[in-house]
C-alpha cells in the first residue's frame, strides 16, 4: 500500500507541470470558456433571458450535458492511453511499482487540472450569465453554487470513468464519447429506470435537490423521476472509485503490445 | 546456480502470427549475444524475458523469478527496448531521476545515480536538455542510462546500437564489456553479426522464432565463413581474369556476366581476397570492382535452414 501511495505521488507530481504544457488542456480549456463567451454574448446582445434564467437553463444544457463529459473524456481518456501510444508505458511497467500507481497518479493530476479549469469556466460564466438584462429570476446561491458543485464532481466522475476505460481499450476516448453522447444521451432522457445507469441523471438529481426553483423548471423539461441529492452524490462517489479500482485491478493484469 | 534466464516450451504469438516459438534454453549469465535477423522474434522473446508480456506456451523465468509485473525482479532488472520512445518533454537527468525514484530509491540517491549514469553513456553535458530536441543516438544513450542507472543484475537491452555513430558505439560497447566484467548479466540483441563478436562470445541464435544456435560466437563465425559465397568482380579483361580465377582454391564456379561483370562463387572468400591483386596484376585484367554479395546474416540463416523451407 505504501509503494502503491508513492509511486502514485510520484506519478502525480510528473504529470501536473506536463499536463499544463499538454495541447490537449488547451482544448480543454477552450471547450470550459464556451459557455461563458455563449453567456457573454447572450448578456451583451439579447434582451432575455434573466440572469437566473441563463445561468439554469445554459448550466444544465450547455455545461453539465455537453462541458462536463467532454472535458472530463478528453483529459481522462489520456490517463492511460497516453503511454500506450507514446510507447513509454514500458519504462514504467518494468519498474518496482504498483501498476494502479500509474492509473491513480495520472488520474489524480488530470482531476486537479481539470477541476481548476472547470472553476474557471463556471466562475466566468456565471459572471457573465449575471450582466444578462432580461427581468426575473436572478442569479442567486441557490443556482450558482449546485451548478458549480455538479460540474467539478461530474468532470471528475467522467475523467475516472474515462481513465479506467484505458485500462480496457485502445481507444478509451472514442469510446468514452459513444458512450457519453450516443447511449448516455439516449437513456438519460427518455423516461424510466434506464436513466439510472447515466452518470447524468444523477449529476441533474444532485443539482435538482437544492431546491432552487430555477432547477426544478429546468428538469421540468425533460422526463425524469429524479433522486434524493444524497443518493446522487454516493452514487457518483461510488462510479468513481469503483471505475478506478476496476481499471487498477485491469491494469495489473493486462498486457500492452508496444509497437517497436 | 540460478540461471540468467530459464525458458521452457516458450511460445508467444500474436493472433495467427508467431513471435517466437518451441524455445527451450538454459542462460548461464555474464554477457550474451542474441542474434537474429529483423523479425526473427529476438524483440518479442526480450520483451517475455522483461515481463513486458506473457508467453501464449510454456514458461520463462529470469533470476529464478516469472517476469511478469514482478516488482521483485525489476529490482534487478534493466530494460532498454527497441522503440525510439521517451517523454520528449523531460531532459534526460528528468528522466533517469524519475524513473529511480519510481523504482524506489530516495531522492538524493536517485540524484547521485541519473548523474553517475548520464557520465557512463556520455551525456552529462546534455543532460539538463529535453530529450524531444536529441539527436536518435542520444535518445538511444538516454535509454542505455535508464537501464543501468540502478545497477541491476540484470541488463537487456534490444538493439542498444542502433543509431549510434561509430565513436558512441565504440564507447558502449565498452560500456557493455564493463558491466559484464563486474558481475552484471547482460543480454544485448543485434542483427549485426560483428557487433555481437566484439562483445561476447557467448550467442544466441533466432531464426523466424525459433533457437537455431545457441554457443560460441566463433562457431556462429565459422558458419558464415564456410559457406559458399558469391563474389562480383568488374574487370577490363573479364575472360582473362576469369580462366586465371577458377585455378583458385576454394572458386567452384565462375561465369561472365553480358555487361563483363564476372559472377564469382567461392567457399574460401579470405583465399579470393588474398590472392586477387596478384592475379590481377599478373593478367592485366584492370579490377575496377570487388563486391562480396550480401554478408548479412539473412543469407547466412538462408544457408543454415535453406533445406528445412
């Protein structure tokens, strides 16, 4: 256990300063700071909505659907498959090291980088989202802080969700995207207990449960027998560690073919 | 005595394709040669020796140990594959000092070893830059450091010569010869016959998968020589020359090509070389060529299992 926190630290201190020179948190960062040039410009030349209105109804369409999982996808995906196609996994797998060392120590930089840029994104959107000049609803507590809860626990689930991926596939990204976008969306919106196996009912359940009324029209559009908040939160607690003890135990035993 | 390396029944195939197959071998250690040509399986029964993967049949064990993610092994082991592969965006003492400390030693000792290790391949000077900007025989050297930085009992290394100019190669081999001489075991993969002479005389022979010769580099040496082998010579009197050659000792054939080019086939090679400017002179034949057709070891596994196809 003791090699296994180590070498994940060490893992994690390589890959931080790495991941902030990567082009592919570049691209993260671009997708993050959409909503708030939609939110800024929306502010800037429409009459509507309110700022409430833009804060609820963009934050759960635009960030917590679209945002989140490919942010999340795209940083995670890479955790593994990274040094996969890169051919450097062999250096690390002929060392005296825990394999999960890799997965969690990379996991755990990609969810620090990836929470700070979602942080980010979200703080600029809602400061955007609060210029907007429409009357009603504003732009209180209650819409502001789920909304940016929701979106740093959603990033992280599906960065791990993705991460473990690379433990099973070639192509952990791809398929992570399918899923998020091809099946998620799907089974997330139609009515019915299918909706329980998306990580996106249950980011909307959590969101939902704080009883902001802003929330509770926003879920109104879509067919859904929502969750207790708590129960969404170890839920998606439970998708996360379970996704990275299950690409950890994969990772151990699976062997990668490096091309010379 | 453990063995170096104990391989039974050892097969390891890729889908329908076969990497290595049927091996059976006992490595008593020290340095050791693998030899075989591109393709011949030499990378694929490395990586099974490394743990890298796990063979399809039978069994190998390295220092009494099964390789595959075995931490207690890599403790002893190191491993310079084949593939050009390193994180271009570290420098080369990033790179040793990491992967030390992954391998469990405390920072100021891994300090003190990437920097005894980046001295023995020659690169203290390069080493604070990033190994994207290295020329591929730096990186190669890079790749050298890594697996000796931890001074394991152990060393592989797959094609460690490739793309070295002949001073680095001269040096490694040095390198290489130093590391046996104190203990280390030392497995170093080539296609290239002499490079493998100059280091050992211990080899080990692959052919499309399989053992084909496991012994003293000499003996592998003598095949090649004994050989019949095909000479081209272009020469101003191609007919004079030719009548004067096939009283040499060794010469079992020699025809006249239609552009004068003399085909020559000989089992003595040495004897043609030596005799030639003689012979020349003597006929006034005008040699204005000499090339030995294809000395790689391809032919001489052409030769060697020519009948088994």
């Amino acid at each position: 256990m003791r090699a296994l926190v180590s070498s994940s630290a060490l893992l994690f201190a390589m890959h931080v300063p790495r991941l902030l020179r990567a082009r592919r948190t570049l691209i993260v960062l671009i997708l993050a700071l959409g909503p708030a040039v939609i939110a800024w410009l929306a502010s800037h030349l429409a009459k509507s909505p309110s700022p409430g209105e833009l804060a609820s109804n963009a934050g759960w369409l635009l960030i917590l659907q679209v945002v989140v999982p490919l942010t999340g996808l795209v940083l995670g995906s890479a955790a593994v498959a990274e040094e996969v196609d890169d051919r450097t996994l062999t250096y690390l797998f002929t060392r005296p090291m825990p394999r999960a060392a890799l997965l969690l120590g990379r996991f755990a930089a990609i969810a620090v980088v990836l929470t700070a840029i979602l942080l980010i994104g979200v703080a600029l959107f809602l400061l955007a989202a609060s210029r907007a000049r429409g009357e009603g609803e504003p732009l209180v507590a209650g819409i502001a802080r789920p909304l940016l809860c929701a979106t740093l626990l959603g990033g992280v689930v599906y960065a791990a969700l993705a991460a473990a991926l690379g433990a099973f596939v070639k192509h952990p990204m791809i398929v992570g995207l399918g899923y998020a976008f091809a099946i998620e969306g799907f089974l997330a919106n139609l009515p019915g207990r299918n909706q329980l196996l998306t990580v996106q009912h249950h980011l909307r359940s959590w969101v939902a449960a704080s009883g902001e009324p802003a929330w509770g029209r926003v879920e109104s559009f879509q067919a859904s027998g929502l969750l207790e908040g708590s129960t969404a939160l170890v839920v998606l607690a439970s998708i996360t560690i379970g996704a990275l003890v299950l690409g950890s135990w994969r990772l151990s035993r699976r062997e990668f073919v490096m091309a010379a | 005595m453990t063995h170096a390396v104990v391989a039974q029944d050892l097969g390891r195939w890729y889908g329908d394709v076969v990497g290595v197959s049927d091996i059976s071998l006992e490595l008593e250690g020290g340095v050791v040669g693998l030899l075989g040509a591109n393709g011949a399986g030499k990378s694929t029964f490395l990586k099974l020796l490394v743990g890298e993967l796990r063979p399809s049949r039978g069994s190998i064990r390295v220092l009494g140990e099964e390789p595959f993610a075995n931490a207690r092994l890599y403790r002893q082991l190191g491993f310079s594959p084949q593939q050009d592969a390193l994180w271009s965006d570290l420098t080369a003492r990033e790179t040793l000092e990491f992967l030390l400390r992954v391998g469990g030693f405390a920072r100021k000792v891994a300090v003190e070893r990437a920097e005894r290790a980046l001295a023995r391949v020659k690169l203290t000077d390069a080493a604070d830059r990033r190994v994207g900007g290295f020329s591929k025989g730096m990186r190669q050297r890079v790749r050298i450091a890594q697996a000796i930085a931890h001074d394991p009992a152990f060393v592989v290394l797959d094609e460690p010569l490739n793309g070295l100019d002949p001073l680095a190669r001269r040096d490694t081999l040095q390198l290489f010869r130093e590391l046996g001489e104190s203990g280390t075991h030392v497995l170093v993969s080539s296609h290239v016959l002499h490079e493998v002479e100059e280091l050992t005389r211990t080899v080990l022979l692959l052919h499309r998968g399989r053992v084909l010769a496991q012994g003293p580099a000499s003996e592998i040496r003598a095949l090649l020589d004994r050989r019949p082998r095909r000479v081209a010579i272009r020469a101003r009197e191609p007919r004079k020359l030719a009548r004067a050659l096939l009283s040499l000792d060794g010469v079992t054939s020699v025809r006249v090509g239609n552009d004068g080019e003399l085909d020559v086939e000989t089992s003595r090679l040495d004897e043609l070389q030596a005799r030639l400017p003689q012979i020349a002179a003597e006929e006034r034949a005008g040699v204005r060529g000499f090339t030995v057709a294809d000395a790689s070891l391809d032919s001489l596994f052409d030769d060697l299992v020519g009948g088994a196809r």
